[in-house]
C-alpha cells in the first residue's frame, strides 16, 4: 500500500525529461505496492513527489535522481539498484544502504508467501536469468584464471583495510557472539582442521588457497606438508613470501595452477570459498577430479556458500561487477555431481548466520577505512563494494544464503564412527596454541 504526499517540485533539471515520469511513476507504484508488506519506505521521485509504501513511519528512505533510473529500477531492479547507487543517482536519506538492501530482502525473501504478486514478480525475472545460466556458469581453464584476477588482483592494501591479520576472505566461524573476527577466523580454521582429522606427515591439497593462511595454518597443526593452488597471481606471490617469512617453505608451497591441471594423490583435500567459482556445468569434473586426487582412504572438505532455496541464476548485478562466473549453489546441484564421482558424504554442516556476522564485521572495517580505499580507487569503487558487502550480509540475514561444510570421502571407514572427534581435535589445537603464544 502506498500514498502519495507531494511536496513542491524540486528537481528543477529534470523537468526535461517529465514526460517519462508519469510511466516510470505508475511503474514503481505498481512494482513497490505489490512487494512492500513488511515495513515502511518512502521513495522521493525526481520530480520531488514523496511516496510511501507501507504503514506507520519509514524504516528507510530513499531518493532517486532522474527518471531513466526510476524507470530502469522498476523494470531491472537486480542490477539497477547496484548501479544506481554505484552512481550516485539513488541516494539514502533515512538509513544506509545495508538498512534498504534488508528491507528489500525481507520483503521479497524465500518466506514470502506463494502467493502474493510480489513473490510472482520475482519469480518471472528468475526465470528469465535462467535463461543465460549456462553461459554466466561457463568456467574453462583460461576464462577461470580471468574471472579470479578481475576480483581477487586488486590491491593488497584493499584487503588489508578490512580482514583480519591473516586475510581470511571466507566465513568465519563464531562460537560466540563476543569474539572478534580474528577470533572467529582462528576457529574456522580450527574447525576445518579438526573435520579433516589430520594426522603427521599427511599431504593435503588446499584448492583456492587464497593468501595462504589456511595451508600455513594446518601445516602448523599437525606437521602436515601442504600444497595450494591459486588462479591470483597477486595472492600466490604473497603466500609463498608469506610461508618463507614462517620458515615454513620447505612443507608449504603454492603453485598458481587450474586444479583441473593438478596431478599426484594427496591424504587430505581442502577446499574453502573456491566452489562458489566452478559453475554449475562443472561440478561432475570437479568432484571427479577431486576424487582422482585423493587416496583411498582420504578425506576431502568442501566450505561453500549455498542457498537453502531451489537451483537458480546468478545473480546480474554481482556477476558484472563482483564475481564474473560465480554462482551460488543449492545443494540439490551438489549432490548428484558427488554421487557420480565415487565420493561419499559423509557429513554436512550447515552454517547459517556466521557468514551474516563476517559480511558486517567487514563491512563496518570498510567503511571506518574510506578515505584510504578512496585513495587507492574512487568513490564510484567505494559505493560498489559497499553495496556489494551490505547485499552479501543481507542476502546471509533475510535471503536464504548459508555456507555448507560437506565432508567427503571414498570409504565408509575413512573417519571414526561419531563425530566427537570434531570437538577433541578443536579442543586440543585450541590448547596447543595457548601454549605457543605463551
């Protein structure tokens, strides 16, 4: 529901374009009205209009600055919201951009009920992405090494201004609501180390090794020699400085290498925030590599982000601007290429709002640190990954997104027979660390 409380014209310029208004007007009154049920927003046309949608106060409130972007946001909203504000031409004036990206997704969530106009509305333009599935999932050899340069190469110093100290770029792992993110990135490290279940001397691969932290990290835990495989170039050449520093280059090494070109079996596979990557038309060559890969009696983790939802498109905006080739999976899509590998699951931890708490804690780091991104980039950059990092913790908070932990191996005998070692093994490297920091 919404009314209109006009307020005198005050967008003067935008009066050349007037004729326009009224479509994209009734378009956004329609479009809006359908899908606000939940909350309150006032929307200011460029014209000056005031609209609000709801009932009661506005939770947020909005300006947009010219026509073609109203009209482009009715139509297109997935990547028009981001380009909008990337612009400049959609404005807060109430709330910030992490508030109106909630409030959207809280509206037109996965627990919308079917049969609302919203729900329908989102449905038709999912269909549509679908249609270019395949091709935004399209990840050959060359094409991948691209995609993970157009994110993950940009400046050291960026990523600097908001992980932590060990560059974690993954969901951390909060155990309790207090702890610091690098609290929480010890304990995912810990966490994954103790499903592995390493043992001394065991060869572990680490696919997507980022920054290195992670191979350093379990090489560390139990004296295992690890080797990861990277498509940055900026993050390969980091780690390997990052691993001689630790003197620890002669059991951890980093080979900027497609995991489809790896050769040699290894005890244990890891994989952490690289799956997001591989493309739906690729996870039977995946999950059969990784098989390949492993010994008989390995064990392979795979720490993805996921959807509770069913199978659907990339999302437009994101795959432009943020992850070119990226896509979120169901685990419904997961499966089947496991099943076909050999591999056997055997486990599958879902971690739900940890991600949520990431996304916020890196977010408000970023903003703290504005000025100094802006110096490295601009302030269209600024708003892009702001909008980026606020969408990412809504979409974890109110649009189904969680990170899955799937545990695999080829024997049903691989691991022991509860899962109590899980929190053994964390209890004891928690241990063995205080005694080194000491």
């Amino acid at each position: 529901m919404y009314h209109n409380a006009n307020t005198p014209h005050d967008f003067g310029p935008d009066q050349k374009v007037i004729g326009h208004g009224p479509i994209a007007s009734r378009l956004l009154d329609w479009v809006l009205g359908q899908i606000i049920h939940t909350g309150a927003l006032d929307l200011r046309l460029p014209d000056g209009q005031l609209r609000h949608f709801g009932h009661g106060r506005a939770d947020v409130a909005i300006r947009i600055h010219n026509w073609k972007t109203a009209r482009r946001i009715a139509l297109n909203p997935d990547m028009a919201l981001g380009e909008a504000y990337m612009d400049g031409s959609l404005t807060l004036t109430k709330g910030d951009i992490y508030d109106f990206l909630a409030f959207c997704m809280i509206n037109i969530g996965p627990d919308r009920q079917n049969g609302d106009h919203g729900y329908w509305i989102r449905r038709l333009q999912q269909r549509v992405r679908w249609l270019g599935r395949r091709f935004a999932m399209y990840n050959p050899i060359g094409r991948a090494q691209r995609n993970v340069a157009h994110h993950y190469d940009l400046s050291d110093e960026l990523y600097e201004l908001f992980l932590d100290d060990q560059r974690q770029y993954s969901c951390a792992y909060f155990a309790s609501p207090q702890d610091t993110l690098e609290e929480a990135q010890i304990a995912k490290i810990r966490h994954i180390a103790a499903k592995l279940d390493l043992h001394k001397g065991q060869r572990v691969l680490d696919i997507g090794s980022g920054w290195g932290g992670l191979a350093l990290a379990l090489a560390r835990a139990a004296e295992t020699d690890v080797t990861g495989l990277t498509l940055s170039t900026h993050q390969h050449g980091y780690a390997n400085s990052k691993a001689a520093l630790e003197n620890l280059a002669d059991r951890v090494r980093y080979h900027l290498r497609d995991y489809r070109l790896e050769e040699g079996r290894y005890d244990r596979v890891v994989s952490v925030g690289m799956f997001e990557h591989v493309g739906a038309g690729h996870y039977d060559e995946y999950f059969a590599k990784v098989a390949e890969l492993l010994h008989d009696d390995g064990v392979a983790l795979i720490h993805t982000i996921g959807s509770v939802g069913e199978p659907t498109a990339p999302q437009p905006w994101i795959r432009k601007y943020i992850f070119p080739g990226g896509y979120v999976p169901s685990l419904s899509e997961i499966t089947p290429a496991v099943e076909k590998s050999g591999l056997v699951i055997t486990d599958v931890e879902v971690l739900r709002l940890h991600y949520a708490e990431t996304l916020k804690a890196w977010r408000e780091r970023f903003l703290a640190n504005l000025p100094k991104v802006e110096k490295l980039y601009d302030q269209r950059f600024c708003r892009m990954w702001e909008f980026y990092l606020a969408a990412s913790e809504a979409g974890f908070r109110h649009n189904g997104l969680v990170v899955f932990q799937i545990q695999l191996a080829k024997r049903l005998d691989a691991l022991p027979m509860t899962r109590d070692y899980i929190s053994k093994a964390e209890r004891s490297l928690g241990r063995r660390a205080s005694r080194a920091a000491r």
